[in-house]
C-alpha cells in the first residue's frame, strides 16, 4: 500500500509538472506568433521598399509587397548601408552641419530600425522553439505522469 501511494504521489507530480510545461508552452508559441504579427504590421505600416520604382516612376508595380519579413528586412538594410557608403563614405567623412551629414543619420537610423525588426523575428523564432520543446515535454510529462499514476 506504501508503495502504491509513493507511485500515485510521483505521478501525480509528474502530471501537474507537465501541464505547467503545456501552459507556458502555449504562452510561449502565442506571443511569438503575436510579436512577429505585431512586427511584420509594423514594418508593412512603413511601405518600406527594396529599390523598387515609386509610384510614378517607370515600372511601379501597385502590387508590390513592402518589406515584411526578416530576409526582406535584411536586404533593405544592405541596400541602404551599400547607397551610403557608396555616396557620401562613412559618417566621419561628412563634414559637420552638412546635407550631407544629415541624410547619412537618416539613414543610419532606417537601417537601424530595419536591424531591430531582423532581431525582433530573429527573438519571436526563438521563442516559438522554446515554445514547442516545452509543449512536447509537456505532453510527454503529462503521459508519464498518468501512466505512473494509473499503475499498480
């Protein structure tokens, strides 16, 4: 009987320690689908482009996507650093209170956020990892918790 109740007592806190597993699990997987929306809304929101003809200019497509996803993001932010470097060199190559100067820290700071948004899916990918590993040990928790508790 002893025995019995050592057995019942494991299983029962092997199972409780699963769906704990099963629910931070389901929270993990919920707010990384949640953030990489919430990113890919945001960057939409910008109609940000990858060197694409503008409305108006000979080629426009209405159709065309914006950057929404971390590749795309990436290769703005590629596109951007290669423009600068190409026109104006480095920030310590511009001379202070220049145009120039001024547009060189624009663009530093399109291609930052464009980083931050790369990031951003880069963390939200992590945490839907996270997310699944903890709901398949959850439910292999939950399994061995109710076999070792259903046994005699």
């Amino acid at each position: 009987m002893e025995r019995y109740i050592k057995y019942h007592t494991i299983g029962l806190f092997v199972f409780i320690v699963g769906i704990v597993c099963l629910v931070i699990g389901s929270v993990f997987v919920w707010q990384a689908m949640d953030v990489k929306a919430k990113i890919q809304t945001g960057l939409a929101d910008e109609m940000i482009t990858t060197g694409l003809p503008a409305e108006g200019e000979e080629g426009y497509d209405p159709n065309n996507t914006c950057v929404d996803t971390a590749a795309e993001a990436q290769a703005a932010h590629d596109l951007i650093l290669s423009h600068m470097r190409a026109d104006p060199g480095r920030y310590g190559d511009t001379e202070r209170g220049s145009a120039e100067r001024e547009q060189y820290v624009d663009g530093i700071t399109l291609r930052n956020s464009l980083m931050i948004a790369n990031m951003g899916f880069g963390v939200s990918t992590i945490a839907l990892g996270v997310g699944i590993f903890m709901l398949i040990t959850g439910i292999a928790l939950s399994g061995t918790g109710l076999a070792i508790r259903l046994r005699k």
